[in-house]
C-alpha cells in the first residue's frame, strides 16, 4: 500500500540557490519514489542520483557551510570556521558551535563514510579539545574576515540567548556521507555510550528530468536527546580531594593552602576549581584544578590566556603575562595546551618542583593585584 508524507528539503532554482522547500513524497513498497506536485496535480519524479558522479566533495561543503541548519535535526549551528586547519596539521571540513558553546566538528564525504572518516574526526576533536575562546574567535575572524567580530556576541545572538555561554566545554562529532558503514555506526553508538557526541547522517542527491534537485537527509545514528546525561553539580573541597590519588592530594592540598593564604577565591565545578583574584566585585582566573575522572586528567592548567583568563580580565601587560608563560615552561613539568599550560599530575612531585609551582602561582597572583582589572 503506498503512502504519502512530507519532508523538508533543499531544491535548486533557476539562479542556483538552495532554499529549504517541503516536498511530497509518494513513498511505494519496497522502494522509495519522490514526485513534486506540480499545477493541475500533475507529478514530475525526481531519481535517486549518485552525488560523487558529478560532484566533488567541496559541493557537499558549500551547500551545508550555506544551510547550516539541515546538518542536524536537533538544532541549529554556527559554522565559525571550513578547512580549519589543526594543530595536527588536519583539516576540519566545517567547524561549529552549537546552542551550549559546544565545538561540533563536521566531518564529510561525498561518497561512503567508512572507518577513515570516524578516524579524521576523533584526530580533530582532539586537537580542538585545546582552543579557548581566543582561538576560537581567531578562527572566526579569519572565516568571516572581520578582525572586529566578537564571538561569544555573535554567538548569543545566533542564537538568540539572553547571556553568553562559556565556549568549548564540551566538544561533538557530526560524520556527513552518503552511505555511513555499519563498521562506522558501530564505533559510533560506542563512543556515544562512552559520553564522546556523535552524529552520523546520510543524505541522498534526487534529480529531475529538468535537473532540479532535491537533497534530503536522514540521522542514522544520534545521542540519545530523550535521556540527555544530567549535569553534574560542583564539587565540594572534601569531594574533591577524595577524587584524587595520592599524588594528587598531595599536590592540590599545597596549591588550595596556598590559595586561602594569600587569599584567592576558589571557584568550584563539577569536574574541579579555579583560583581567581577578586578586585572590585570582579575576577580574573589564573590556575585551573581538575580530578582524574574528567576529559583533562588528574592535572593543574595555567589560564593566562582566554576569557576569563589574565590577557583578557586583567590589565598585566602583553609582555608580563608571555614572562609568566616562560616562567612555567620553564619549570619543565608543564605540556603545551592550546595557548596555556597543563601540567599532568602523574606521579608525585619533588618537593622542589611543588615549590616552583606554588611560587609561579604568587608570582601570577602579585601581577594581577599590581595591575589590576581591564
């Protein structure tokens, strides 16, 4: 018995722009036929047309980087960035923000999705893990080529939120093919059960004799938007440390003293705390501590770049705040993360090395009082 619904598609006109129609579809046993209904009720098939054929991969690229809203059905995106060169020396074919100022890697291919498409992606994510919200604007300014647009603006505005949102906590993974391979799918559903995002959609190119077209899609594997993970709340001091190795409670027991002598204010979440200097009802970040069981590791990261970071909260100067980065590189137990510093606590510190420490966070702690806030 056939039946007849409807589906929201991108068609083609006369100029060559692609705007979103609803289409009728008479769907028959066993096969999928698509008609458009024209004047006097008169049909005209469109046939299902292999995309690769005639078109290359950059297509597929403009049409979705043009009509951002079709890549997934949940909601829509900002694309801030295509051909997003990583630290990796990849290449991202689209980069997103969604609604929560998440990263939403896009990833496609004009023919069949296979294991090297979900491979590429999870390289990218994990150079992008690193870009604050610096980055992120670089990448932005580059793409709309306006040095003076501000993203988290831009963002709030897109999406029209009454505040903005913090960038980049969280990071998502959206594979575009023709065919997506059931070896894909599979790794997919894992990485989703594992708390890693990832979308996997299909799309299929219908051709008229005229040729207008009809683009449709379809999500084949998705998070599950029905049980959505419950946000954790902060975490208490006692919380915390109980989270932590050896290791790392003795590490983190001598930065928190050190943060209630001078004082600090210590901001806690639900993955760890920040130390902040507080002047005039205001803040800036400077540290950052996180527990074992979280995306960053048991670890400890500067924040001397990036909102609400020193470069941008505080009135230290450029060459200050590059002296304070020597200064922890220095040190030789810190790793390069994006623009900042991590300093993975995996194993216990030599009592020389924890004073280094604790004497950069001063050193860091008595330029922001010295200067100021911006």
């Amino acid at each position: 018995m056939n039946s007849i619904v409807l589906v929201s598609s991108l068609l083609r006109d006369i100029s060559g722009v692609y705007t979103r129609v609803l289409e009728t579809l008479v769907v028959m046993a066993g096969a999928m036929r698509i008609f458009q209904i024209q004047p006097k009720d008169t049909f005209v098939e469109f046939e299902l047309t292999p995309f690769e054929d005639e078109h290359e991969e950059v297509v597929l690229e403009d049409w979705l980087e043009s009509n951002p809203d079709a890549i997934l059905e949940s909601g829509s995106l900002l694309v801030i960035g295509r051909q997003v060169r990583t630290d990796l020396d990849g290449y991202i074919d689209l980069l997103c923000l969604d609604r929560q100022g998440n990263v939403v890697v896009v990833e496609l291919k004009s023919g069949t999705a296979s294991r090297n498409a979900i491979g590429q992606a999870l390289a990218y994510v994990s150079s992008v893990t690193g870009f604050d919200a610096q980055r992120l604007e670089e990448i932005f300014r580059c793409y709309r080529k306006n040095s003076s647009l501000v993203l988290a603006e831009c963002h709030r505005n897109h999406f029209g939120l009454d505040r903005s949102v913090h960038l980049n906590k969280d990071q998502r993974i959206v594979i575009v093919g023709q065919q997506i391979t059931p070896e894909v799918k599979q790794t997919a559903e894992i990485l989703n059960n594992k708390g890693l995002r990832v979308t996997c959609v299909e799309f299929k190119l219908f051709e008229d004799n005229s040729k207008n077209r009809l683009l449709a899609f379809e999500t084949v594997i998705d998070e599950d938007p029905a049980t959505p993970s419950p946000p954790r709340p902060p975490l208490t001091e006692d919380e915390f440390m109980a989270a932590l190795d050896e290791n790392g409670r003795y590490v983190f027991t001598k930065i928190l003293e050190f943060g209630k002598k001078q004082p600090l204010t210590t901001r806690w979440g639900s993955a760890g705390f920040s130390l902040r200097v507080e002047i005039n009802d205001r803040f800036v970040a400077f540290g950052y501590g996180y527990i074992p069981d979280c995306k960053y590791g048991q670890s400890f990261y500067t924040y001397l770049f990036g909102d609400p970071g020193v470069d941008i909260r505080s009135a230290v100067p450029e060459e200050a705040i590059l002296c304070l980065h020597r200064q922890a590189e220095e040190t030789r137990f810190f790793d390069t993360a994006g623009k900042n510093l991590k300093l993975a606590i995996n194993r216990r510190l030599k009592e020389s090395e924890l004073n280094s420490l604790l004497t950069w966070c001063e050193t860091v702690y008595e330029a922001i009082r010295k200067h100021g806030l911006k």
